[in-house]
C-alpha cells in the first residue's frame, strides 16, 4: 500500500480506550490501522475514521432509511451505532454492539445492510485493508482497478489549482501530464479516462490532472515541502499554466 504522506498514528492509548469505551466489535485489524496510519482516505473512496458515537445520533430522526422485520435494525437503534467511516458520497460505515458486523448506511438507498464479509474471520494487523476492499465489491458488485495508497490527514497539507488555457500552441491536459512523468519521475501514477493522479514522496502528495475539465491543474502537498512545491509550480507554469487565485 502506498501511502501518500507522512502518517499521523493515533497513539496504542486512544485504541485501548475506544476498545473498552463500548462493547462493540470493530473489524479485524481497524484499531491497529489507526494506531499505524491515522485517520485518512483509502484509494479515493473510504474515509477511515476513529469511532464516533455521536455523528449518527441526529439521523434516527431523520427517517431517511426503511426499517421493516428484516431490517438489521431499528430506527432508534441509529442512535446507537458507532461511525467508523465514511465515503466520498456520503455513505456511512458503522458498527453496533447488538449486531456482529458491519453496517451500511447508504446515502442513495432506503435500506441498511449488515455486510458479511470473509475477512472477520482473519486476526492479522494488516487485514483491515483487505476488509475495505470486500466492503467495495459487495457494494459495487466489482473490485477497484488499479494501485493501493492511503492519504492520511496530516493537517499540513496544502494545495494550488491551476489553468492550463487552451490553445494552438498548449498541449492538451494528457500531453502535460505524460510530459510531467517524463521530466520529473513519480514514485505511483494512477490513469483513468476522468484524471491522472501522479504522486511524489518528496512533496508528500500529488499533482492531479483532471481530464474531466479539461484544464485544471491541482498540487497537493505538505507544507514542510516548500522546495519540492516550489519547484513543481515553477515546471507547471513553464509550460502555459496559471494559478487560479
């Protein structure tokens, strides 16, 4: 797994606290990510979270999901549940101490499900990610494409958005970005048809190409990477773009 930036690890004193402050059952390895990675994404799409049991409590109220016999459990119950994690569109992950197992709380759905997932069966440290994944294939019905990278919220991170004006003379967006990964070689690159990511170590995070509007730039990095930063923009504006104010 790649990971993005320094991580900031919750210390092995906060885990044991959130194991004995409820009697729910995380998932296999989730406290022990944290205490190795923090808080953070996980490829773009899974907020890993430390346990909150107050997010929640607002939305047994809100009647926003259906709760017949088969349901895993009540309207009232919602208040219950601990967050563990959220996704980029807005889907909740959760556990509850009556139900062993994971929650789902789908944003664009009226039913919450209890997710079976294999890996509960597994003890290891390093299995959580691997619990994320099935996660994302019984909900999507397929697994993702491409490299695994963490981006944990450090704090520090900075960015800039840039333009890259279209022109007779400009290349096009996919031109800059092959032309970056030739003059300044990225430790990951991870392509799609909608951007390309290419992430650099010594700026503790990325540039992102997003081919989606056709002529944004962002820098994403940490701030104690100021030479790293500096040097990138200065490459970026060599070659016709513009930072957005």
């Amino acid at each position: 797994m790649y990971i993005v930036s320094k991580p900031k690890p919750l210390s092995g004193v906060q885990c044991q606290e959130f194991a004995s402050e409820t009697p729910a059952v995380y998932p296999p390895g989730y406290l022990r990510f944290l205490q190795q990675f923090g808080e953070g994404t996980y490829t773009g799409w899974m907020n890993v979270q430390q346990p909150d049991p107050e997010v929640l409590q607002p939305f047994a109220e809100y009647g926003l999901w259906e709760h017949d016999e088969d349901g895993p459990i009540t309207e009232q119950q919602i208040a219950e549940c601990i967050a563990i994690g959220t996704t980029v569109d807005g889907d909740f992950l959760a556990v509850h101490p009556k139900i062993f197992g994971l929650l789902w709380l789908p944003r664009h759905s009226e039913y919450i499900q209890v997710l079976p997932l294999q890996a509960w069966e597994q003890e290891e440290d390093s299995v959580y990610p691997l619990v994320l994944d099935e996660i994302y294939r019984h909900v999507y019905g397929s697994s993702q494409e491409g490299p695994v990278y963490y981006e944990p919220w450090t704090g520090t991170r900075s960015h800039l958005f840039l333009r890259l004006p279209s022109g007779p003379d400009s290349p096009s967006l996919p031109e800059l970005a092959g032309m970056c990964q030739t003059d300044a070689s990225p430790d990951l690159i991870i392509e799609t048809p909608h951007a390309c990511h290419l992430f650099y170590r010594h700026l503790g995070g990325y540039i992102r190409f997003n081919y989606a509007y056709g002529q944004e730039v962002a820098i994403f990095y940490e701030q104690d990477a100021q030479k790293a930063f500096a040097d990138m923009e200065q490459w970026l504006l060599s070659k016709g773009c513009r930072a957005i104010s």
